[in-house]
C-alpha cells in the first residue's frame, strides 16, 4: 500500500473492519433507497474505525463538471453549498492524488487548503485520503480530530487509504452503470435510424421511381403511389413515437445554481439574469433539458464570440415553458452553432419542444427553448 509506512504482508483486524463498514454503507444504502446518502454514511463509519471526528467527501461530478462536498460527518455538508472547489486551490488534496497516499498537516493549513474550509471548519489539524482508482482522480476524504490529538496510527493511514480505494471504486462502478445506459440510448437511436431506412426510406424510394417514369399514370398506378405514401406516413408516425435523441443527464441541482456555477467558469462573459422579477427557474420536470441547454448556449457563446455580456430570461406563458440565452460579441458573418447546441435540439425534441438558435439585431446571437408544459 502506497504510505510512509511499510506495506501490510496479511489482512489485519482494522483492515476487515474497514471492509465491513463499507459493506454496511453500501447494503444500507441500496436496500432503503438512499444511494444519495452513500458518501454521508461512510464518513460516519470512517469515525468509527479512526480517530477522525469529522470528516468531508468531496468528490468530482461530471454531469455538473464541478467539484462537490458530496457526504459528511460532524460537519454540516450545508456549509459547502454554492462553494466550488479545485485541485488548484487544494494542494493538500492533489499532493495526495499524485502521491496516492494517507497526507496529515498541523501547519501552514491556509496554504494547503481553501481558506474558506479551514475558516468554518477551524481545523488544526486535516487528514487528507485519495480516492483514486485504475490512475483516474475521483475525489478526497478530508477529516480532522476536531481539536488537538495524536496523529493517526499506520493502521489508521491503512485503514483511510483502503476506504478511498473502496469509495472510488463505487463511484467507477456508478458511473459504468451511466455509460450502460447511454450505450443502450445509443442502441435505440440506430435501431430507429434503421427502421427509418428499412421502411419509410424504402417505400419512398420505390414511389419516386414510379413517379419519374415518362409514360402517364393509370388509376391502378396513382392509387398503389397514394397507399405507399400513407403506409410510409404511417411508419414514420410509429418511428416517431420512439425517442428522437439523447435525454437531458438528470440532475439534482436548479438553475439558479447552475448560473452560479457558469459564472463561476466564465467570468469574462458578464452572465447576466433578465426580465421583471431576475428570477431564472423552470418546472422541476424540465430541469435537466433547461440547465443542458443553459451551459451548451454558454459555452458556444464564449467558444464562437467574444461576447462581453450574456442575457439569460425564463418565462412561463400560456402553458409554455421559454428559456432565452442572447450574447453579444458576434464574430464577422455570424456565431457558428457548436455540436452541442444540435444536440440539445435534439433533446428539446423528445421533451415536445423546440430548440432555436440565431444571429440577431446587431452583433448578437440567441439560443431559445420553448417546452409546452403542463403542471398535471
């Protein structure tokens, strides 16, 4: 095992019980249906195999591409909201992702770590275990004593270090799981792709060939054109049934945090919230699809313009759902439309709705959903 001590040569008593509390953590959480309590319910057993008294999981989500206090112990997780944290502002944190080893510091902690987390935490002394699988960073486990305090034991560095490894792995076997599913979306969209082809495809095909002969048409002729068009109209009608895309990654987070976020990553682009009240929400159902458009509309704007300010308006009118995203700063003949704004039309498609995308008045370029939608 990567630390300053020597690796262990047998499974130690310290060493099953850290493979039971996982174990537990993880049975707990499957069968009462709180996987979101996972990372909060290893914390508290990491407490009970160490002499750590709080501890804080932060981990890497890549469907908010942020880094997040995702569980703790002896702490308020609350105190993390809205924070956003980075390897470059957490020495501590990527010295041990680096070294893949058990870190502990009594000193210089504002340097090591954000100030802010020392401030609220007023740590003296912070333990710092990697959680790292097959070279991919997945997060840290940050805890303290909550005072003054021996330091950990080399069963202790051993035990942490085994609980990273276990953490990230569950987090590598989640994310397997999402890519299963996306595998399977992609599955379905061949599969109508091809039955698109197969069916309506080839019996226009054949009614083209019919109608680009010379001779003139009997009746039996125009009437067996007339019934392969319905029959194509009516494959395309079922084809269409079936999803048309990708679906929006669901999310847990709202709008308004996700402007927080982007303003955040684009400083530069002036994010700014528009309309009477500076409100920007949307209905809880049509929050992935509203905050995937947000960031791919933020991110062409700051990839194809040099934009210096970005409006960003919700509205809900008449039964529909409208999210309009508008930037300045457009480049000579127009902003080009990146791949993930065709993408996203394809997402507001499946919803029921409608992606467009633009140059308008002057130098600026609008992205605008529009959803219907009803509370029932």
């Amino acid at each position: 095992m990567p630390d300053d001590t020597a690796p262990a040569t047998q499974l130690t008593s310290a060493h099953a019980d850290a493979i039971e509390i996982f174990a537990e953590v993880l049975a707990q959480s499957e069968e009462e249906g709180l996987g979101d309590d996972f990372y909060s319910r290893l914390c508290e057993g990491i407490t009970r195999c160490t002499a750590l008294r709080r501890v804080v999981i932060f981990r890497y989500d890549s469907a908010r591409r942020r880094i997040l206090a995702a569980g703790s112990f002896g702490v308020d997780l609350a105190l993390f909201a809205g924070d956003f944290f980075t390897l470059e502002s957490a020495a501590l944190a990527r010295q041990a992702l680096e070294e893949d080893r058990v870190l502990e510091i009594a000193e210089d902690l504002e340097s090591q770590l954000p100030a802010e987390y020392v401030a609220r935490l007023e740590a003296r002394t912070v333990v710092c275990s990697p959680m790292s699988a097959r070279g991919r960073w997945l997060g840290a486990i940050l805890g303290d004593r909550g005072g003054d305090g021996p330091p950990l034991t080399a069963s202790e560095r051993e035990v942490l270090w085994i609980l990273g490894k276990m953490a990230a792995l569950a987090a590598m076997a989640r994310a397997a799981t999402r890519q299963h599913e996306r595998a399977m979306a992609l599955e379905q969209r061949i599969d109508l792709a091809r039955e698109v082809h197969e069916g309506v495809v080839q019996r226009l095909f054949g009614v083209s060939l019919a109608l680009s002969g010379d001779q003139p048409f009997d009746e039996e002729t125009r009437r067996r054109c007339a019934e392969e068009v319905q029959l194509a109209l009516g494959d395309l009608r079922t084809a269409m049934q079936r999803p048309l895309g990708r679906s929006a990654a669901a999310t847990k987070t709202t709008l308004d945090e996700e402007i927080a976020r982007l303003r955040h990553e684009y400083p530069e682009l002036g994010i700014a919230l528009e309309g009477d009240n500076g409100v920007l929400a949307a209905p809880a159902a049509l929050e992935p699809l509203a905050q995937s458009v947000l960031a791919e509309a933020i991110r062409n704007a700051h990839k194809h313009a040099e934009a210096s300010r970005v409006g960003v308006r919700t509205e809900m009118h008449d039964g529909t759902f409208v999210l309009e995203v508008t930037n300045d700063g457009v480049k000579g003949d127009g902003e080009a439309a990146g791949m993930g704004l065709r993408l996203a039309g394809f997402e507001a498609l499946q919803a029921g709705g409608l992606l467009e995308f633009g140059a308008r008045e002057g130098d600026r370029w609008q992205v605008r959903l529009v959803v219907p939608y009803e509370e029932s």
